[in-house]
C-alpha cells in the first residue's frame, strides 16, 4: 500500500468512526475545530489498532460511543449528539 492510499484509508476510517459514532465535528467550540481536526488527522494516522478499529467499524452498530482503544475516543465522544 503506497501512502497516499494509506492515508485515504485512515481518513476513510476516521470518518467511519464519526459517523457510526454520531460524533460531530462540528460541535467543537467556534475557532477550534481546525486544529482539533488536524490533531485527530495525526493521531488516526498514527494509531496502531487498525484491526480492532477496523473490527469495530465492520460490526457497524450505529450510536455506540468510540470504543477506548481509538486515540480519538475522548474527541469524539465529547461531541455525540
């Protein structure tokens, strides 16, 4: 897998997450979300739990808060609706 496809994987993934996970961005406190973005961005690119992540997100389940192993569980899970 060459890197750009790596990083269009983690991206795909993370917006997975966001979306299974009814996290949003969006929420974040008005001039923060650029920079809690990139944070995520690096740290989901860094994570090193790709196969629980991936299991994760194959079972699917909608509304379920981001599992702890994920480096951006505290993020996210901030920002459930």
């Amino acid at each position: 897998m060459g890197f750009m496809q790596f990083v269009d994987t983690r991206l795909k993934m993370m917006g997975q997450m966001l979306e299974l996970s009814s996290a949003d961005l969006t929420r974040l406190p008005y001039g923060a979300m650029d920079q809690q973005f990139r944070n995520a961005t690096y740290r989901c690119l860094g994570c090193r739990n790709t196969e629980a992540c991936t299991q994760w997100l194959n079972e699917g389940n909608p509304n379920r808060p981001v599992p702890g192993f994920c480096p951006n569980a505290e993020l996210m899970n901030s920002v459930r609706d």
